[in-house]
C-alpha cells in the first residue's frame, strides 16, 4: 500500500467519525426535547446514547488512539513478523 492509499484510508476514518458524533450530538439533542416535553423520562434517551455512543467511540478509537497498536498498518506488520520467524 502506498503513501496515497494510507492517508486516503486515514481521512476517509477522520470524516467518518466526525460525521458519525455530529449526527450522535444532533440525534441525541432532538431525543432530549422529546423526552423531556412528551416523556417526562430518559430512558429512551440514555438507552440511544449508550449502544450509539459505543460505535462512537470505537470510530474515535479507530482513528486517534491506539493506530500504533492495532492501526492501519498492523496486520501488515503482523505477517513482516510471522515471515522473519518462518525464515529463522
């Protein structure tokens, strides 16, 4: 894979996430004022922002934190490895 293909892939995860937690604000908002006007409750609310903010926070991960450890590049990595041990 080249330089090119690498960033694209990089860019294509920052968009997406970003996408992703701007719909979760703005989904989460609109449910708030449900839940407050028409509810009187947040279940509904605190239910939608857990399991939505779990695939939030995976795409987050994704992209800003652990790329050294299991990032773009590991499973590349991983097979370098395997082939210097097999050629031991």
């Amino acid at each position: 894979m080249n330089l090119r293909e690498e960033a694209e892939k990089r860019v294509d995860a920052k968009i997406k996430f970003k996408e992703n937690l701007y719909k979760y604000l703005i989904v989460n908002t609109i449910i708030a004022i449900i839940c407050i006007v028409f509810l009187h409750g947040f279940s509904l609310l605190l239910a939608v922002m857990f399991f939505w903010g779990i695939a939030v926070l995976n795409d987050f991960f994704d992209v800003y934190s652990f790329d050294d450890l299991f990032g773009y590049n590991y499973r590349e990595r991983k097979i370098q490895e395997e082939l210097s041990k097999m050629g031991d």
